[in-house]
C-alpha cells in the first residue's frame, strides 16, 4: 500500500486561483451578455471570484485555520493585492510600451507578484496555522 504525498498548500493556492480567475471572468462575460455595463460587470466578477477565494482557500488550501478576524484580513490583503496589480501593471506598460509585447508581459508580471502577495498574506496574516477556528460557515 502506497501513500501519496500531501498536496502542498502553494498548488492547492494555484488551482484555487485559476478558479478564481475562471468564476471572476465567467460572471463578467454573463453580466455583460445580460446588458450591463463594463464597470459594474467587472465590479460583481471581481468580488464574486473573491468570495470563492475566501472560501475555498479557507477550506481547501490552508484547511480550517481562522482567526476572529479573517474575513477583515481577506479584504485588506486582497485590497492591496489589487493595488500592487495595478500599479504594476502600469510601471511595466510604461517600461515596455511601444512592444507588441507590453500588455501580455505586464499581464502575468503583475498577476504573478500580486498572487505572490495573496498566497504570502492568506498564509501568513489570514489562515495562519495555529489559528484556532472561531466559527463554522
């Protein structure tokens, strides 16, 4: 009898976050064929692909490690995830703009540094280990 090795939290976080992104595009893509406007699509896939980041980092990449404050935690480190996106999205843009090439490379620069931060700040501020679970969803 074989055992395999556990899954190490930092995959669990990658298919989580492909789902995410995943959900946050598909309710985008559905909002927009329903007539809504750009800003308010991308506004409820957003927040709609972070719910199910809450829930399924909480419950499948990091197991059931909550503090009384997570929730708090979730938003800021998500908030500033999407700050340091942004911003370096617009650094890259400007450093590689005119090539063909800036907006594919400033795309992944930026997604990957800000899901460095998430899976950086969901380990070490949201689910920390330890934590004891203060309530059940």
């Amino acid at each position: 009898m074989s055992r395999t090795a556990p899954v190490p939290p930092v995959v669990k976080f990658l298919l989580v976050g492909t789902t995410t992104v995943l959900i946050d595009g598909l309710a985008y893509a559905l909002l927009l064929g329903l007539g809504l406007d750009e800003e308010t699509a991308k506004a409820v896939g957003f927040v709609t692909g972070a719910v199910f980041a809450y829930f399924a980092n909480w419950r499948f990449t990091f197991g059931a490690r909550r503090s009384r404050y997570s929730e708090v935690l979730f938003v800021l480190v998500y908030a500033l995830a999407l700050v340091l996106n942004v911003v370096v999205n617009a650094f890259v843009l400007a450093a590689l703009e005119p090539s063909r090439w800036a907006i594919p490379v400033a795309f992944v620069v930026a997604t990957g540094l800000s899901a460095a931060w998430n899976f950086l700040g969901m380990s070490l501020f949201v689910f920390r280990r330890g934590e004891v679970q203060t309530h059940a969803a």
